[in-house]
C-alpha cells in the first residue's frame, strides 16, 4: 500500500506554493519525508484496532467449531489547530533591493521552517496540555521502552522505532488540506509601544495530528549519553528490536546526530599503528544509514537534554 507523506499530499493539492515552501524546508524537519500522512474532511475520526481474533481450531468429522468474532476497539483520532503569522513593514518592502515578492517569499520560507521544525518536535515530545498533539514519549508502550542505562542527569538522549500506516503512526491533516498560506495583504501593524505603520501581513494555518493505533507501533531506547558503553550501539538495537512482536518491526529508526556518530564510531575500528590500514585508508565506518536492516532518520528534533527515565 501506497504511504503518502506531507509533500505528497501537498503535490496532490495543486498548491504550487505550498509545494515549494515544504521542498525546501524537509532538510530541517526530516521526519516529514518519512512519516505517511492522511487528510480527513474534519477535525476529528474514529477508527477502529482490532483487539482479538475469532476463535479457530483443529475438528473432528462431523463436529462442528465454536463461531465466533473479532473484537475491535474504538479510538477518537484528532486534530489540532496550528498556525503561524508572517508580518512586513511597509517600507522594508519598498526598499528591498531584490523586490517585494523576493521579501515575501523569504519570509514565507521562515515562517514553513519554523512550522515543520516546531512539528517536527512535537512529534517527539508533544503533549495535550501544550495544545497539540501528543508525541512518541507520552504514546509509546512500556513494554517496547528500552533503557541504554546512561545516568547523567539531564544529558540522556532517545532512539525511536515507528511503524507506519493505517493500523499503526501516520500524521492527520484536517480540513482536508495540509498547512496553507494565505496571500499577503495590506494592514496596520502595532510596534511594542502601540504606535501603528503600514505593512503586509499573511497567516499559515492548518489541522494537524498523529495517530497511533496499535501498542506495538512505537518503540523507545531511552537514557543514552555520552558516558563510557551507554551510547548507541548496533547490539543494543538488536536486543531492544527483540521486544517488538513478529509483523511489528519499526519502519524507521529516529535518532539524533549524538546517537547516529556513537553508532559510527561503536562500528568503526583502529588498528595498532594508527587510524590508518597498510593501504592508508582510515578505519573509519561510513555514516549510519541502518541498523539492524532497519532505516535510519537523523534529525535534530530529538534533544540531548532529556531527564533520565527511572
């Protein structure tokens, strides 16, 4: 099945402008080129997570089976409000050199950047008491929480595993649209003392939500730092994917650019006269972009300031 992401759905929508502001901003908030993403006509949906099976089983001629059903169980799925202002003086368009529209579209690609790289947080740590949607800290399962045992306070870091799709984590547009610009248009504008002057103003907008339906979607490598053995590693990956249920193996690894050069560096190696082989290479691994077979997304959304899981 096809797992449209952010951009595509812009792409979709005809929106060259849209489409344009989201292309050159991803680098900045990656998670939306891998995180599949759908639109509802409202704000909110249910939908529905299997919780069992019908009853099956082996029978003897002539004997008949228990009939029997699934069981589902419905979930409110929801988005949030979310904007963004963009606000010109007047006369700093007037005196652009490049010209008004060159302004415009400078601000219009800050104000995008600033959004993604906002819900590109959120992503991770977001709350309903901020708002917006909750993030992977607060829907992940304990069960797929894995400690890396590192101990410095307010210095530990997380990896991610997500698994995508209808049954499991996918973003939520509202409205039936992804984030929109409206065009720019003439007001007055207020500076901090309250005096008024001309200017040009345009408001981003949009529903957005995440949806996880099944336990067994999102998993957590918490407490890494920087200490002795409690960085990331190719085996601490290994033994934490373990706990994921066969058929729920993430999609993607989530990490920051701290835990993808501990994993470099666990896999790189130094011989006895140096960091160099008789050929004069080093022995120096190439930057992470799996493990364990599983995709690696580097983004900076993850802090290295987290508080220690106990």
């Amino acid at each position: 099945m096809s797992k449209l992401t952010l951009l595509d759905l812009a792409k979709a929508s005809g929106n060259d402008k849209i489409i344009g502001l989201i292309e050159e901003n991803l680098t900045y908030a990656p998670e939306f080129k891998v995180v599949p993403a759908r639109t509802i006509k409202g704000t909110t949906y249910k939908t529905l997570t299997r919780t069992g099976f019908p009853s099956v089983g082996f029978r003897t001629v002539n004997s008949g089976v228990t009939p029997s059903k699934s069981t589902f169980k419905e979930q409110l799925v929801q988005a949030f409000l979310f904007g963004g202002r963009v606000e010109i003086d007047k006369g700093l368009l007037q005196a652009s050199e490049d010209g008004e529209d060159y302004l415009k579209s400078v601000e219009a690609s800050g104000v995008m950047q600033q959004s993604l790289i906002t819900i590109g947080s959120q992503f991770y740590y977001g709350d309903v008491a901020t708002s917006g949607f909750p993030g992977l800290q607060s829907l992940v399962d304990s069960g797929l929480v894995h400690s890396a045992t590192g101990s410095s306070a307010g210095a530990g870091t997380s990896v991610y595993g997500v698994k995508f799709g209808p049954q499991a984590v996918q973003f939520v547009l509202g409205g039936g649209e992804v984030l929109a610009l409206s065009p720019f248009r003439e007001e007055t504008l207020v500076d901090a003392d309250g005096k008024k002057f001309p200017g040009e103003v345009a408001d981003l907008s949009g529903w957005i939500g995440l949806q996880s339906v099944s336990k067994y979607a999102i998993g957590r490598i918490c407490n890494i730092t920087t200490q002795t053995d409690k960085g990331l590693t190719d085996s601490l990956v290994a033994e934490w994917l373990a706990k994921f249920p066969v058929g729920y193996r993430p999609d993607a690894l989530f990490m920051n650019r701290v835990s993808a050069f501990q994993l470099q560096k666990s896999r790189s190696t130094v011989n006895a006269v140096g960091k160099k082989t008789s050929e004069g290479s080093e022995n120096w691994a190439p930057a992470p972009t799996e493990s364990n077979g599983v995709p690696i997304t580097v983004t900076d959304s993850i802090v290295s300031t987290e508080a220690i899981v106990a």
